[in-house]
C-alpha cells in the first residue's frame, strides 16, 4: 500500500517555484514568517500552526542537499537517504549584551548556522521582536542561551488594550467647549472611576479625544492602554454647522425686503443686528464674519451664515388686503 502524505508541498507552503533560487526562498521565508509568526497573530490560533508549517518548509527547501533528495522523494526523501535530520536547538554566539546574536545550529552535509538578524533584521535593544521566533513564540519553555548560561528568553511586555467610552454633549457645548465628568467602571480592574475631561469649543460630533493610561492594564509589565473619548453632538433646533460655519435662518417681512432695513437675527452669542438692502430676494445669504464655530489650536473662528426667507403674511384685515391689491394693480 502507498502511504500518500498529508503534507502541503514546501514549494507551496513558501509560496515559491521549484526553481526559486535560495535568495528567492529566502525572502519568501521571511514574508511568511513576517505575516504568520504568533505575536503578530495573539488571537489567530491557526497562526502557530503555518509558522511552524513555514519553518519545516524552509529547513528542507535552505539546503541544497535535503532540497535535492525532497525533489526526488518528496515528503518521504529521510525514509530513503541518511539525510540531515533537520534544525536542532543550538547555541547563540558568544559576547552578550546588545551585540550578540541569536542561531540556529544544523546538522548533516552541508550544516551550519543561520543567524535569525540576517532573516529577521536587528530589534532594539540588542534581541527580542520577531527576529526570536523560537523564544517569542514559546516563551519560557524554549530555552535560548545567550551570553549568561541558562538564561531564559521570557514573552515580551505588552501594552494594554484601549478602551472606548461615548459622550453627548449639546450642540451650544461643541460651540462653546465645556468641561464633563466621566464616570465609568473599568473592565480590567473593576474600579469605578471618574474622570474630569475638557471638551474644547469648535469639537466636531464623532471626533475621538485620547486619555493617556485609562485603558486596561498591561501583561507582563507592558504599559496600560489608553481611553478614547468619542463625542456625539445633538442637533439644534435653529442651527447646523457646515465645516466651521454656523448656519441659520431668519424671516423678514416683504417690505423689509423691498425697501431694505436693519433686522435682530439669531445667533448662538445672543441676537445680532443685521443690515438688509433694499431689493433682497427670498433666500439670499449673508455673511458674518467670526460669529461661527472656533477652529481649533488656532485663533480663528468661522462665519455665521444667515438665510433669509421672506415671510408670506396670513390673515390679512380689509385695510391690507386693499394694499396688496394697490400694490398689484401697480404691478409689484
């Protein structure tokens, strides 16, 4: 009976063709390890099982010999020839410190060592980050040997999460700025808490402010997250904004719009005078600079927007309807 393997063929697994040179698996290796290694993947439990996937695909495919005797065998080629059994945990280089550097020792024709900088490139601090595949990705069962004997390669700190919280404020507080107690019960540690948070006036509905260290706590010594603040602006009954304008409406009478007159127009400052010129047709726009929203960390403001409308009278006495009818035998 033939035993088929349930493998994946190396090729594949790097995603290389059979002629890839060892610069080309090379760089395929690294890109996978990359997208797959466990720490860039904490909540895809697949993820360990493709970089070790990678790994045994790239043990063979680096080695001249093992690639040779895997393309004429395949998966079964150690059954067949005395072939290299593989990888096997070595030693770092000697020196300590933020020079060393991290190996990996093979056996068989052609063996040696593989420095994890060279495929990973250096981190911070000497060792750590990606470029540690075995110590990240076993933590402290996987005993990497650096310049002290026995010492063990423990998982990384970590930030905490951070955490949202919602907060509605009035259309007159986005205009103004204000100043709101936030009081929330925090989701790692249980605590209720309360927190005094400034709103800064001009702040747009759906912009995100960040408390620094207000998030979930860290793991193994890592920082807490933060705490987004996300504002919701309710709508006005009179006015919406536009960028940093303040948009209104105000209703004049037909003879203001003819013969022109200064009228009172809302405005989120109190009422404001405003000069309206003989012949304004229904629906013109007027500008009043620096009566709209604040621009933020800045000095300037943006302009209030007025829309007249001119307002059709109802219920007219006999006196006006007489007017209005002079007025439209005088063809006005």
């Amino acid at each position: 009976m033939i035993k088929v393997s349930s493998k994946r063929d190396y090729y594949k697994v790097l995603g290389v063709s059979k002629n890839a040179s060892e610069k080309e698996i090379k760089r395929a290796f690294r890109k996978k390890a990359r997208k797959y290694h466990p720490d860039v993947n904490p909540n895809d439990p697949s993820a360990e099982e493709k970089f070790k996937e990678i790994n045994e695909a790239y043990e063979v495919l680096r080695n001249s010999e093992t690639r040779k005797q895997y393309d004429k065998f395949g998966h079964d080629f150690k059954r067949y020839k005395n072939v290299p059994p593989g990888w096997k945990p070595g030693g770092a280089t000697t020196g300590g410190g933020p020079g060393f550097r991290y190996t990996y020792t093979t056996s068989g024709p052609g063996g040696g060592q593989v420095n994890f900088e060279d495929l990973f490139g250096k981190s911070k601090g000497g060792f750590g980050g990606i470029g540690d595949i075995f110590g990240d990705l076993f933590g402290d069962v996987f005993n990497v040997k650096s310049g002290r004997a026995g010492a063990k390669r423990r998982a990384p700190p970590r930030s905490g999460d951070d955490l949202k919280y919602p907060l509605n404020i009035s259309f007159e507080e986005s205009y103004r700025g204000t100043t709101s107690n936030l009081r929330f019960k925090n989701p790692g540690t249980g605590e209720m808490k309360t927190i005094k948070l400034r709103v800064p006036a001009g702040i747009k509905s759906g912009k995100k402010l960040r408390i620094a260290g207000e998030g979930m706590p860290g793991k193994r010594g890592g920082g807490p997250g933060d705490l987004y603040v996300e504002v919701n602006v309710k709508p006005h009954r009179l006015f919406t904004r536009d960028g940093n304008n303040l948009v209104g409406k105000a209703q004049i009478k037909y003879s203001q719009a003819v013969l022109g007159a200064k009228v009172p127009v809302p405005s989120l400052d109190g009422r404001i005078r405003l000069t309206i010129p003989p012949s304004t047709p229904n629906g013109k726009k007027f500008r009043i600079p620096n009566k709209g929203f604040k621009v933020i960390n800045s000095n300037q403001r943006g302009n209030l927007i007025i829309e007249v409308n001119i307002e059709v009278p109802k219920n007219l006495n006999s006196e006006q309807k007489q007017v209005v009818k002079r007025l439209a035998d005088l063809g006005l």
